[in-house]
C-alpha cells in the first residue's frame, strides 16, 4: 500500500540586520542579528517507509544524498529518537543555495518537524531546535518559527514581533561560503551589543556586506541597482540582497525594472511561519 504522503514548506528568512561582536575559541562568532521569514520557500513530501531507511529522491547538484540536510536531520532525529521507521523524502528546490536566505538550514528544520509529526515522536520545541543547532547556527530558528532576535551563534532566541513588509530580494548567480566570509581578515568583529529593547532604533547594517561586497562584485552591482530605489541589504552572508516596501504592488513595480538576467522574488515578510502556521492547521 502506498503510505499518504505530508507535505510541508521549508520557508526562506532574512537577516533584517547582522552586527558580529567577536569571535569565540572554536572559531565561531559571536552575533546580534533579526530574522524574518518569508512567505517563499522550499517544499518537501515525506511518507514513512517500515525498513528503516532514508531515502531522498531529489537531487541537488553538488550535494552528495548522505551529506544533504534533509538526510542528516532525519538520520539524526531517527537516531536520538531510537525510532524503527524510516521516510521517503521528496523535494522542491527553489531556494538559491549559498544566498543567505537559509535554504538548507529551513530544509533541516522542516524535515526535523515533518518526521516528528509523521513519526510521532512527541518531541517538543526544545528539543528539536538543540538537535536542529548541531547541524546548523541558522536551523533552530526555523524549528521555532517566529520572528526572533538571535545572540550567541544565532541560538539564543527572543521572538519579536515587528511590521510585515513586502520585500523584493535580488538572487546574483554567484554562490557565497558562509565560512569563507566568517574567515576573512577584514571583516570587522567588534560591534557593540545591542538591548533587544533598542532594536527599532537599530539601523539595518550588515558586518559582513562590506567583505562580501568587495569579493563578489556580482553582489555589489545588485546592491547599486537596488539602491536606486530602496535602502538595499545583506542577507545573512550573502549572495542575497533585499529592500522593503509597504505593499505588494510597489515591490513588484521595481522587480518589473530590474534587468531580466537578474533573478529576484517578492515575498512577504512574516512574524509566523509558513511551516508553523501549516502544522498549526494539521493539529
Ligand atoms: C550568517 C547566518 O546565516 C546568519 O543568520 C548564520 O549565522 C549562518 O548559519 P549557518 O549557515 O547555519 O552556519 P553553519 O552551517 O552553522 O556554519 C557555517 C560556517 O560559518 C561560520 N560561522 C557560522 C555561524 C557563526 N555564528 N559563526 C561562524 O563563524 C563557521 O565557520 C561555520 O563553519
Ligand atoms: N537541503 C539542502 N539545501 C541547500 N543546501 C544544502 C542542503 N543540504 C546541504 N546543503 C549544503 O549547505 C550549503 C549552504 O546551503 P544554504 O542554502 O543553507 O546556504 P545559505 O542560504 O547561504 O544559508 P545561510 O543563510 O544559513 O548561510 C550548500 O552549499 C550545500 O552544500
């Protein structure tokens, strides 16, 4: 018999702003940072398999099977959770990789959630973003689902509440490494911390936009042409960049000036999920 399949979104976020305040010892860096997500994503089908394995069908190219997210999150949870079931993954790529806009890292947390639901662990939020952190900074704040003021690595979590703006994101075809950026010796560490209560009055700078702008001139075109129209920004380290405006219909009259060879989306910011407020509507 074939098994119903569950059918979830992997939403995209975007670092509002970015301000790195040092480094730790084991090379990690220390950040201040506000996520939002975005109502586009990624979308994955799951349907449980009796002989143990994980099996994911979709290929992206240059990602070994064993070493995708998707397969590394459900091996795990299956592992931690002693569980005897396996699953069959399917998945919608549209999520640029290498952007900035937490495409794996939302993949991960949405298989985490998706197999908890289909396997029925009983696994609560807490639990699902520790395993989540193991596998990425950025994947428990897609386990938790709310907009967030992120500390530490990205980990430490205080859910805020803030305007829903239309955003129109530039995608330049260029692929940025997370880590490279975070180990390159001019990029400045030394931001001083921030309140959460002060976030309205923060400006929407990125630390990293400066070194990723000089190594990826890809990225600094998309930020001078986006800037003709709106204040334009880094997301996370990159390649995306993105602007906001107050409505639909203003976002996609700019997205309709933009040179045709330049991939770009209009999405709505939001407080809540797309993944949550699916599973929201599943209990
Ligand atoms: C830049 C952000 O996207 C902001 O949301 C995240 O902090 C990055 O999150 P992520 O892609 O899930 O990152 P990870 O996969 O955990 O780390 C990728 C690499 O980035 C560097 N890294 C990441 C996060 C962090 N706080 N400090 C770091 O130095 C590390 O060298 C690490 O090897
Ligand atoms: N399911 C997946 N989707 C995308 N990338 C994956 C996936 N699984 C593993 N990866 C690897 O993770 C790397 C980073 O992918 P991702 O799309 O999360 O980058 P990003 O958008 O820059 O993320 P972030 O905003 O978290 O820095 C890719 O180079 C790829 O090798």
């Amino acid at each position: 018999m074939q098994h119903a399949r569950l059918s979830l979104p992997a939403p995209a976020k975007l670092n509002l702003f970015l301000h790195i305040l040092g480094r730790r010892p084991d090379g990690y860096h220390e950040l201040q940072t506000l996520f939002q997500f975005l109502d586009h994503g990624d979308e994955l089908h799951f349907a449980p398999r009796d002989d143990g394995q994980i099996v994911l069908h979709s290929d992206i190219p240059g990602v070994p099977h064993d070493s995708n997210l998707i397969v590394r999150a459900a091996r795990r949870l299956q592992q931690e959770s002693g569980c005897h079931l396996g699953a069959d993954i399917w998945l919608d790529k549209r999520l640029p990789m290498g952007g900035g806009i937490g495409g794996g890292s939302s993949d991960a947390a949405t298989t985490l959630l998706g197999l908890n639901h289909l396997w029925q662990l009983g696994w609560d939020e807490d639990r699902l973003a520790a395993l989540g952190l193991s596998l990425g900074a950025d994947v428990p704040v897609f386990v938790r689902g709310h907009a967030a003021f992120a500390e530490g690595v990205g980990e430490k979590l205080t859910p805020v509440e803030l305007e829903e703006p239309w955003f129109l994101v530039l995608v330049p075809q260029v692929f940025v490494s997370t880590a490279e950026v975070f180990s390159d010796p001019e990029l400045t560490r030394n931001t001083p911390p921030i309140k959460v209560r002060s976030l309205l009055g923060v400006d929407g700078r990125n630390d990293c936009q400066t070194v990723v702008e000089k190594r990826y001139p890809d990225v600094r075109n998309a930020l001078i042409l986006l800037n003709k129209f709106t204040s334009a920004r880094l997301t996370g380290t990159g390649a995306c960049v993105f602007g906001s405006f107050p409505n639909k219909g203003d976002a996609d009259k700019v997205r309709r000036q933009l040179p045709a060879t330049l991939p770009s989306f209009v999405a709505q910011g939001r407080n809540i999920s797309l993944l949550h407020r699916k599973l929201q509507g599943l209990d």
